[in-house]
C-alpha cells in the first residue's frame, strides 16, 4: 500500500509539474522551447541583435533593422525586409503571429512608438501606434492575454523606466513605474517565466556592465542582477528542480582580418536561475565567461 501510495505521488508530482509547463506555455501563447546547448546564429551585417522569439520550432531574431528566421540551432531559414528609417527592438510571439516593439525614427519621438506585426514567413500585417509611449518602444513580452511593453529612457535625467500593459488588442490598461539605476539606455528587454517578469538593460554603456531586473506582475520591488541579458531572452522549460531556465543571447562582434567590416554574430546559451544567480549550463561557455 505505501509503495503504490508513493507512486502516486510521484505520478501526481509529475503531472502537475507537466500541467505547469503547458499552462505556461498557454499563458504565453507559445510553447516552450528546450535547447541544451549553446550556438551561434548565422552572421548578419544588418544591424544588431536586439530581442528575438520563438514559436516553438523556429528562432525570430530582431536586429535593430531587419528581422531573421533560423532555426532552434541559428541555421537561417528566412530574411525579412530590411526598415532603414525603424528601430525594431524586442519581441515575442503569440497565437501565431510575431510581434515587434518598433521605434520610427521618421517622426516626433512622441508619435514614434509602434508594434508590427507579422506573420511567421515575416510579411508585416499591421502597424499599431502606441500614443502612451512617449519615447521609444523598447521590447515587449505576452502573458495570460496582455502584452508588456518596455519603453527607452526617456530623458538622461530620468529617474524611471516604464512598462505599459496593454490588452491582447492593444487597449492601453497600466503603466508601472521601475528604478533607472545604471542604465543610460533604459530597458531592452523583457521575458516572463515562472511568475517573475526579466527586463534586460544595458549599463552606462553597451558593454559588459548589463544587467537584469527580476520583478513581480506588480512590477514592485524589483531586485537587480549583474547578468547581462539586454540582447534578448526567452523563456525555456523549466529544470527538473523547478528552476527557470532560459535560453539568452550575448553579442559576438568577427572580424575579417582582411577586411574591415564586422560581421554581428550572437551566441545563444542555456541559463538557469538558481540561487538568486544565473548560472550558465554549458561548462564550456562558463568556464569563458567565469559564470558557472
């Protein structure tokens, strides 16, 4: 009787552990990825990498003027047109369309915040202006049926980022209010996972003084790590311990020595929140980094 009382609750754990994953996932209105190990995408001259997605079979890679399709190990499968006059900045997908936080540098920085949206061969579909948004639409992230979208720093005297809430169709429901710290940018990114909301910001510079701000749906009392993920992250399933894992992406500039262009790179690795740390799970990749 305990032995068949004790499978049960083996049983039990591990299909609400399972039930967990794809309420998440539903909440996201994408599956969950699950990659092992790092790689590099494909190198693109376009721009930089600034946020990407997934559908759950394919990576979407948003450089700041042209967005990239590859697949979950950086092959690339399409190239979308490239927007000379947008900054197209963070993304996330749901119910099968792409959306993209977009900043039209051919307007007044007060008309130039917009969402795109595409399809999953990347034809654009809609432009959505974003009048709330007064400077720069940074990134943006969909949770149980609101899309949360990060904005620049609007001033260098600015004492606060902000994050906007909106409905699944765009009505504009909040705007929460989060410290500035070291960040001369404002926020770059944004992922939900496991109750949490990650906001990736460059530091004073766009070097290797990023960090991430790990913050409730209530977006209050915000707790800062030095780990960089400005250059985009994604939710991934979880670890067997029920730690959050996520796959981010880190800039990687290559040099033809006979040349003097540089091919933009980015190098995707698995990471693990645990102990209040990210945690690198490539041990070649940490041990470079001094992460693991």
């Amino acid at each position: 009787m305990r032995i068949l009382f004790a499978a049960f609750l083996v049983f039990f754990a591990l299909f609400a552990f399972a039930a967990a994953e794809e309420n998440g996932a539903m909440e996201r209105g994408t599956p969950l990825v699950d990659i092992k190990s790092s790689f590099f995408n494909e190198g693109f001259s376009s721009g930089h990498l600034q946020g990407f997605a997934s559908d759950g079979k394919y990576l979407y890679l948003a450089y700041s003027v042209k967005i990239f399709k590859t697949d979950l190990g950086g092959k690339l499968v399409k190239t979308g047109e490239e927007y000379e006059k947008l900054h197209l900045g963070d993304c996330c997908f749901a119910g099968g369309k792409l959306y993209v936080a977009v900043t039209d540098h051919s307007k007044k920085k007060e008309d130039a915040s917009y969402v795109y949206v595409f399809d999953a061969d990347l034809n654009l579909e809609r432009k959505i202006h974003l009048p709330e948004i007064p400077f720069a639409a940074g990134g943006m992230e969909y949770w149980n049926g609101n899309f949360y979208i990060v904005s620049g720093r609007e001033a260098k005297d600015a004492k606060l980022h902000h994050v906007y809430q909106y409905t699944s169709d765009f009505k504009f429901v909040k705007r929460y209010s989060l410290p500035v710290w070291n960040t001369s940018f404002g926020i770059e990114t944004i992922c939900f996972n496991n109750g949490n909301f990650y906001l990736g910001c460059y530091g004073d510079s766009r070097g290797d003084n990023g960090f991430t701000m790990r913050v409730g749906p209530d977006f209050e009392n915000p707790q800062k790590i030095d780990f960089n993920t400005a250059l985009g992250m994604i939710a991934m399933k979880n670890a067997p311990d029920g730690s959050e894992r996520f796959l981010v992406a880190e800039g990687i500039n290559i040099r033809f020595h006979s040349m003097t262009r540089w091919l933009k790179k980015a190098m995707f690795m698995p990471v693990r929140f645990s102990g209040g740390r990210f945690v690198v799970e490539d041990d070649k990749i940490a041990d470079f980094r001094g992460l693991k």
